[in-house]
C-alpha cells in the first residue's frame, strides 16, 4: 500500500474544505469554536455555519468571528429538536459536524427526557434534514460513554450512534454518507475536571475532591479532536466509527500533578458514572482494525466489503478478544505531559 505523505494529506484536506459550506450543530461549545478557528484560517470555505440555540454565545463567539474579518461566517439560531429549522439552516451545506448534546451525566440521569429530545430525536432530525438537503459527509461526534453505557447520556449517544451508522441505508443510492467520532475527555473543556481543580485552587481549597482514586479515563486536546474530525472526513467511506488513539490517566494521578501539596478528599461515584472508560468493547472487537494513530469500526452492512477496505486501507485486524479501555490503555499520561496537554488546551 502507498502512504500518503503529511504534505498530500493536507493538500488533500484543502481540496475536501475549498469552496464548501459547512455547518456545525452545537457550533457555540468548546469543540466548535476550534474547529471554526481551524476551518477560517486553514482552509478557504465557502460558508461556516454555526447553529446553537444561544443567542448570548452566539454574539459572543461573533465578536471573535465577525463575519467582516472572515465573510465565510454565518450564524443561525436553531436548536436541533427543531427539523423544520434544521431544513432551512441545511440549505446548500455540504458537510455537517453534529456536535450538540447534552453531555452532564449527573443532569441526564435526573432529566432523562430532556436528554432523550436532544441526543437521540435531535440526531434523528440531523439524519433527515441532511438526507432532505443532500448534504455529502455527516460526522456526529460520539463520546467513550457510548461504549457499554450504564448511564442515561452514555445510552442515548449509543442510540445516536446507531442512528447515524444506520442512515447510510437511508441514503442509499445518493451521495449522502454518514460517519462517527467517538472520543474521550476533553482536556480543558467546559465541564471537565481540569476547570474544575483550577477553580478550586483558585478559591484556596485545602483538598482536592476526587470521585473514586481508582478511577481512569481518556485524555485528547480540543485541537486533536478538531484534527482527529478533519481526517475523519477525509477517510470515511460512510458507516465507519473512527476512534483516536489517545492516552489515560487516573483522576488520582492528575489531582496530584496539578496540586502535589493538597490533600485528597474521596467524594464517591456520582450516579451514571464509570470506574473506567471503554471505547472499543470486547464484543465489538470482530469488526475493528488498527491504524497507527487510530481505531476504526466498521459497520455491519451487507454491502461493505471489508476485505477490500483492509486491502486499500492498510487496517489490522484486532484480537477477538481486544477491548480498548482506559485502565487497560498501554499509553499512559505523565504528570510533564499532562501540563503540556493543559497549556495547549
């Protein structure tokens, strides 16, 4: 097989970007304004298009992205429970990063409705907005949650999950594809455990709380999910559900690589949570293959070959049984490398 070459993969990219309109749903969050950033100053794109439902984040994110500075930049509020204005907000897009969610598992596990409308009829109204406009590439991004969820946000993700891989029966002949990016937790993130130790440094705690000093989880910079989701586009054929490669950490081990001097107060597992974090599970393992810098897994369709996509795409199949967990990970976060990770978050 040929590798293609850093220099071709970013020519490649340019081609894939130049001249599209592309629109991200939930655009005003942590993910969406760096890829915004990315796609305006890397790329030449006909149109960026960020659809959120608040018009505060909105005007806020405008001032960093005016569309004066950057005439690509549009902005519609619309929240995605709502198809009628996903079909007008869809109007001449040609690619769509799905990225709104409710994502707090405390929240979802005491609002599960309001979860529900917005994870799994949300993404249902994506699907058909995008199939009713005839938009060419969908990724929804996913989350580690969604692998053998045992809470309600985890659950409804896998449905989306599902959804989206599922769509590409629904576009059949026409050229609309679907694909998902399931990652783990955001270093620096609205709502991530970095913030939170950083305020409660900042308010002079004595301790830091942590859950369970066992307990692990996935690490990415918002910069690599942005690149991870930029490759993902470029690779996907449709159905595929594109994994990162990334490392773990126990909560204990970062508690004490951001503050060494404070004490450390077990709080208990909050309801829905995990002890540790799956992202390939041992029953998916049949349909994985390993890259150097990723995971894929295929879907389940009668007409994927997957012999020929191993041929063309230089994938290795996994054990039978493989399983991609973060107590398990062999790529591990030092107390240096996570303040690296933290000052490029």
């Amino acid at each position: 097989m040929i590798q293609i070459m850093p220099h071709k993969r970013v020519l490649r990219e340019l081609v894939l970007f130049s001249g599209k309109s592309i629109l991200i749903t939930g655009g005003t969050g942590s993910f969406g304004k760096k890829m915004v950033h990315k796609l305006v100053t890397k790329y030449t794109p006909k149109r960026v298009i960020v659809l959120s439902r608040d018009e505060l984040k909105q005007f806020e994110m405008s001032q960093i992205f005016s569309d004066k500075e950057y005439p690509c930049m549009r902005y519609f509020l619309g929240d995605v429970r709502d198809l009628e204005r996903l079909k007008q907000a869809f109007k001449g897009v040609d690619y769509v990063i799905h990225a709104a969610a409710q994502k707090q598992v405390p929240a979802a596990e005491y609002n599960p409705f309001e979860c529900i409308k917005t994870n799994i009829m949300g993404a249902e109204n994506v699907i058909n907005a995008s199939l009713y406009n005839g938009v060419k590439k969908v990724i929804a991004l996913s989350t580690d949650k969604a692998a053998n969820p045992i809470n309600l946000y985890g659950a409804t993700k896998l449905c989306s999950d599902k959804a989206f891989v599922a769509a590409n029966h629904l576009s059949g002949a026409e050229e609309t594809r679907f694909s998902i990016v399931r990652y783990g937790n955001v270093v620096g993130s609205r709502g991530s455990v970095v913030p939170f130790f950083r305020k409660c440094l900042a308010e002079g705690r004595t301790s830091l709380p942590v859950t369970d000093e066992r307990m692990t989880r996935f690490w990415i910079t918002l910069d690599q999910g942005v690149d991870f989701v930029v490759d993902s586009f470029s690779r996907m054929i449709g159905g595929e559900v594109f994994i990162p490669k990334i490392p773990s950490m126990k909560i204990l081990d970062m508690a004490k690589a951001m503050a060494p001097e404070l004490a450390i107060e077990n709080v208990g597992i909050r309801p829905g949570e995990k002890l540790h974090e799956v992202m390939i599970p041992e029953d998916e393992a049949r349909n994985a293959l390993e890259f150097d810098t990723h995971y894929v897994l295929q879907p389940a369709f009668q007409w994927w070959d997957s012999e020929a996509f191993v041929e063309k795409s230089g994938g290795k199949s996994v054990p039978d049984n493989f399983s991609y967990s973060s107590d398990t990970n062999s790529e591990w976060l030092s107390s240096d490398q996570l303040h690296t990770l933290i000052s490029m978050s």
